[in-house]
C-alpha cells in the first residue's frame, strides 16, 4: 500500500508500515517535526525495527521517495513506441509527481530535504527514472520518431525538462493554468526530441 492509496488494505511488510508511517508523519506534520521514535510508534514497531533499516529519518525519507517516484512511474503505461505516446508519458507521469502529497510535502515544508534527494545527487529513484526514458527514446530512435543521439543523454535531459518543471510548478501557477502547463511541457520535449 502506498501512501496515496486509500482504503482499509494492510501494508504489506514491516518495510511499507515504516514507510507509510513516514509518509503520513511527513504530509500531516512536515519533515521538521517527523522523528523516528514517532515513525516506529505509527508504524506499530519498535525503534531498533526501524533503526536495523534505516540510520536515521534522512534515510527513510530517501527509501520512501524511490519507492513513492517507482510506484507513480509504474502506474503510467507507455501506450506506443512513437515521440507523442513517450511525451504523453513523461508528462503524466510529471503531474502525478507533481501533485503527490508526500512530494507535495516535502516542497512546500522542506526544499532542503528535497534538493538534496533531487538535485544534489542522483539517488535511486531518478535512476530507474533514467533507465525507463532511456529504453523509451530507444524504442522512439527505432520507431524514426526521436532524433539521433546518445540515449542516455537524451533521457537526461528530458529528466532534468520535467524535474525542473515540477519544482517550478508553483511559482508559475498563475502564469499557467493546468492545461497550459501540460501543453507546454509537452511542447518543450516534442521540440527537444522531434528528428
């Protein structure tokens, strides 16, 4: 069970207790205010359970953003090898990243946390990031509908384009209402990537 999900589904191992724990503590408290002693206690384990895992709350927080960034990935089907099916894609999957709580959370209460799982490194979760848009331009390249370059570098940047737009969402809200947003960021990767 993910912390997006609702419904009376148990977590499915101590790992995702701990982790929806977190996540609740994070969206309804903020990173400031989460603790470990607090995550194992609505977790229903004990602090060593949690302390076997994870060394401290910065190291939750990363296992619960890879795994929150994997499941939103997941949940977006890649509906053909061609430039729009991959565009349409990527800029889904930007809105659900966008507007997921935990996400959410950490960019309004807590921009440190969250540059430094986002900016400052290439953690797990932009690497499998990394590793689905690569295999998608790879197929786009095959398909003649992706220009000729390194994959891998193509990918980068279009994981730079939509991480950039995510983190900038609010500030042009105002400026870009949710279809334009959408619109646009897809402009800006089919023109990216257009032969």
């Amino acid at each position: 069970m993910s912390s997006s999900n609702a419904g009376p589904e148990q977590p499915t191992s101590t790992d995702d207790a701990i982790l929806d724990a977190a996540a609740d503590l994070i969206v309804h408290l903020g990173v400031h205010r989460t603790q470990l002693a607090e995550i194992a206690r609505r977790a229903g384990v004990s602090r060593p359970t949690v302390y076997r895992r994870w060394p401290d709350v910065r190291a939750v927080i990363g296992a619960l953003l890879t795994r929150e960034i994997r499941a939103t990935q997941q949940q977006v089907a890649l509906t053909g090898e061609d430039r729009e099916a991959f565009v349409a894609a990527v800029v889904e999957v930007a809105v659900r990243l966008r507007d997921h709580p935990v996400l959410g959370a950490l960019l309004h209460s807590d921009s440190d946390t969250l540059m430094e799982y986002v900016v400052e490194r290439l953690g797990t979760s932009q690497q499998g990031l990394l590793d689905a848009l690569r295999a998608a331009i790879v197929q786009g390249q095959r398909h003649g509908s992706i220009r000729a370059g390194e994959p891998t570098e193509l990918a980068a940047m279009v994981l730079l384009i939509a991480q950039s737009t995510v983190q900038s969402h609010r500030m042009v809200a105002h400026l870009l209402p949710e279809q334009a947003w959408r619109r646009e960021l897809a402009s800006a990767l089919n023109g990216y990537l257009a032969p």
